[in-house]
C-alpha cells in the first residue's frame, strides 16, 4: 500500500490540462457510447418497442428510490479534495460509510415499496436486476479517481468495462422478457467490473481511506451536500420523469419510442457530462484563485461547445426520419419526431452544462438548485398536459423547454457572479457559414442515399467548411492539446485565449 500519493494540485487558467483530462474521459465515453448505442440498437430489435419500455420505465422508476445515496455528497468531497488533496483518506473514508448505510436503506426500502407503486406489468420483474446494480455504482471510486484529477485511470476502466459489456450483451441477449431480464443483468456485471478496477487502483495509488465512525460528522457531510444533492436529485428527475409519465399514461411501447428516440441525443448530453467532470476539479480551485481567468474561459468553452451543437441540431432534424428507421428498424418510425425536438435538446444541454460548471465551481448551489426546480416542475407540467395527446413527442417537447429554463438560470447567475463570460461572435458566425455548406450538400442526398452515407458527407464538408473558415485554427487545437507546464501563471493564462477571441 502506497501513502498519500501524489497530492500536488497547480492552478492554471490555461485551458490545455482541463482539456487533456476532458479527451481522456471524452474518449473511453465516446467509444463506450458507440458501443453502448450499438447495444440497444442490438436489443431495440430483438425485443420490441413495448420490453424495450418495460425497462426504461423500471430504470427511471428505481432512479428515485435511488438518489439518497448521493445527494451531492461526491459532488461535494470532489471540491473539497481538489482544495485540499491533503485529505484524500480521510474525505473518501467518511464519504464511503456515509454512502453504504444509505445504500443499505435504500435498496431494503426499493424492494418493499416500490412495486406496489407500479403499474401492471413486466417492469416490476425488472426492478431487482437493477436496484442489485446500485452496489458496485455505489463502491466505485471514480469520483475520488477524478477528484485527484486521474482522467486516464477513469477512461481505461470505463472502456474496458463497455467493451465487455458490448461482446456479452450481443452474444448473450435474446428476445422478450427474457432477452430484456439478460440485457440488465449484463449491465450489473459491467458496473461490478469498472467498480472494482477504479477502488483497487484509487487504494493502490492514495492508500486506503481512513475509517472513523462519528454519525455526527457524517451527518454533517452530508447536511453539506444537501444542496447539491437536492439539485441534482431535480435535474435527474427533468431527465427520467418523462418515462415515468409516459409509462403511467400511454404505457411501455410509448416509453419504448421514446427511449430509441432519446439514445442518440443522449450520447450527446453524455459529452457534456464528461467535460463538467472532467472541468469540475480544476475550475473549483480556478474559481478562488482567479475570477477573470474562470470568466474568460467559460466563454471559449461555450463558443467552441456552440460550433458544434449548430451543425448536429441542424443536420440531426434534416436527417431524424432516415437515422430512426435506418437504425433501429420500422418497429420505431414513430421516433422520428420526437428525435427532432430531443436533437435540440441535447445541444442546448451541451451549452448548458458549461455554465452550470462555473455556478456549482463557484459554490452557488441554491441557485442552480433554483434553476432545476423551475425546469423539473415545467416539464412535469408539460408531459401531464402534452402527453395524453402528442405521446412520445409531447414528452420530447418538455424536455427541449426544461433545457432551456436551466440554460437561462445558470447563464444568467454566471453574468451576475462575474460578468458576461466573453462570447465569441466570429467563431460561430464561421460555423454558421460552414453549416450552411453543409445543408446544401444534406438536402438532396437525405432521401437518395443511406443515412449513414449522408452523414458522413454532411461531416465531411462541415469540418472542411470549419477548417478552411478558421472556426478552429490547428494553432488552437494544438495550444489545448500538448502538454505545457501547468504552473504558468493565471494572468499569462487569462490573457492568451482573450487574444485569441475574433
């Protein structure tokens, strides 16, 4: 057993670490996302729309019961050890006791309570297989992994575990209830792999954490992340409660459109997902050093974030019928519509989650927690009204306002806490430019060639577009990608992409 480990943590406002850690996890996500869009498009087929919905409602329906067990008290120790890595042991020590008796209390109350909350139908033979995968999802140290900034270890075991999971879930799967009953427990398996992988190597690097029982501190922890935890308990509710809704309204084929229609722009919010843990560490500690490097990069952040959601909504609506049949089969024609709206949804969570860093960074929870209550209670709102009539594209609808209401909260307390981070008009109105290119060669091609043909040639010419207008220079992309020493200072730091900025 090693001791400490390495816990010297630099302040930088350079953009590259962050940037290296973000495609280390960017990766190992974007390769397990393929793998793991591949699987359900595997399994969509081989069970049908309506076993497909059985266990998405299952899944969204156990998130509920399982949100205590977190409740921002990672989210929480990640700050507090990118500020202190000192205490390394010690924070993940209480943070695990903290965690296994909420798990305990949760999963005995899941399996007693929750299936006669239910309705009728095979969700309620699913729900065990999944409430067993909070175990190794609850043990699993990656938050710790990422919080002393080991970006790599976190991507190796993700993939690893995915590709496992890929090879087994298409050999193993079959159809009906059964075929979905596989599927789930191949996802316990996938969980318990990358669990064990990251807690042996976080022990093995930093030691093993100091156990100390005290039920006041441990209250106390988490008391401390109950802000967080409340948030993000709401924002997890704006992302599942349509399933929820849908199930109870419309039933489990309903659910199943949906959750085909959902997959790909899914992916999508998962590259956001992947850059605030990624981003998180570093901007918590740039946050208190300094301000002005901290706004300056949340606009380069949200400026290139926007170069690429503009061609994505807009390509992903012109393609959305061909993409849904081609890929998951006539079965989900329906999908269709509800994959425009959900496409826009994605990139405005894409931009979103930038911003919601720089709030959670700069330690104003209540606000974000502001933010996704009014989003969760209009999309609530929203699917009840919207879904007896529209189904699966009512439910898509309330997502795309959701995601803008949390957009505009948090964007707007980042220009009240620092000022408007600095945009950068001439780098999207290049990428508007290249877009455009783009449209012109979609539109003939989308109802005469495959759609996989149509968008490779869509990508093609946007990013020749993008590179011959400047939209990324490789002078940029090599600044954010080599290694430079991280200890430049924060003012040298601040100042290079304010140069940089058209």
């Amino acid at each position: 057993m090693t001791g400490s480990g390495n816990t010297t943590v630099s302040v930088s406002g350079r953009l590259g670490p962050v940037v290296r850690g973000f495609l280390a996890l960017g990766t190992a996500t974007a390769i397990g996302q393929v793998i793991s869009f591949i699987v359900l498009v595997v399994v969509a087929r081989r069970v049908g729309p309506e076993n497909l919905g059985s266990f998405a409602f299952a899944q969204s329906f156990a998130m509920y019961f399982q949100i205590p067990i977190d409740f921002g008290i990672t989210m929480y120790a990640i700050r507090e050890v990118a500020r202190e890595p000192e205490r390394v042991r010690s924070i993940l020590g209480e943070v695990l006791l903290a965690q296994l008796v909420l798990l305990v209390v949760c999963m005995t109350v899941t399996l007693l309570v929750a299936p006669g909350l239910m309705p009728e139908g095979d969700a309620r033979e699913i729900l065990p297989i999944i409430v067993i995968g909070w175990i190794p999802t609850t043990i699993g140290l990656d938050w710790a992994l990422r919080s002393m900034r080991h970006m790599g270890i976190v991507a190796g075991w993700r993939l690893g575990g995915q590709v496992i999971y890929g090879i087994l879930t298409v050999a193993l799967v079959g159809g009906g209830l059964a075929g979905v009953k596989t599927y789930a427990w191949l996802q316990v398996l996938t969980s318990a792999i990358i669990a064990v992988g990251m807690t042996a190597t976080m022990f093995r690097i930093h030691g093993l954490p100091r156990l100390r029982i005290d039920l006041r501190g441990l209250g106390r922890r988490y008391a401390r992340g109950l802000v967080v935890g409340i948030s993000l308990a709401i924002a997890a509710i704006y992302y599942t409660i349509d399933n929820i809704v849908l199930g109870y309204m419309a039933g489990p084929t309903e659910v199943g459109i949906f959750s085909a229609a959902y997959k790909i722009p899914f992916n999508i919010v998962m590259i956001g997902t992947v850059w605030l843990q990624a981003a998180y560490p570093y901007a918590s500690a740039l946050a208190v050093h300094d301000a002005a490097a901290f706004r300056v990069q949340l606009g380069r952040v949200a400026s290139l974030a926007g170069t690429v959601s503009i061609p994505v909504a807009i390509g992903g609506t012109l393609l959305a019928h061909q993409l849904i049949v081609g890929v998951f089969g006539q079965a989900y024609e329906e999908a269709a519509v509800p994959f425009m709206l959900l496409i826009w949804s994605a990139v405005i969570a894409l931009l979103q989650v930038n911003y919601t860093n720089g709030v959670l960074a700069l330690g104003d929870e209540k606000h974000y927690l502001l933010a996704v209550v009014v989003a969760a209670l209009a999309n609530v709102g929203l699917d009840i009204l919207l879904i007896p009539s529209l189904g699966a594209s009512g439910a898509a609808a309330a997502t795309v306002v959701a995601e803008l209401a949390v957009l505009i909260f948090v964007g707007r307390r980042i220009a009240q806490r620092l000022g408007p981070p600095p945009i950068e008009w001439g780098r999207l109105a290049r990428s508007a430019g290249a877009t455009a290119l783009m449209v012109v060669v979609l539109l003939p091609l989308r109802n005469t060639v495959p759609f996989w043909l149509a968008i490779g040639a869509g990508a093609i010419v946007y990013l020749g577009a993008a590179f011959a207008l400047r939209v990324v220079t490789r002078d940029e992309l090599a600044k954010l990608t080599r290694r430079k020493s991280d200890d430049a200072s924060p003012e040298d730091a601040a100042e290079e992409p304010a140069s940089e900025a058209k």
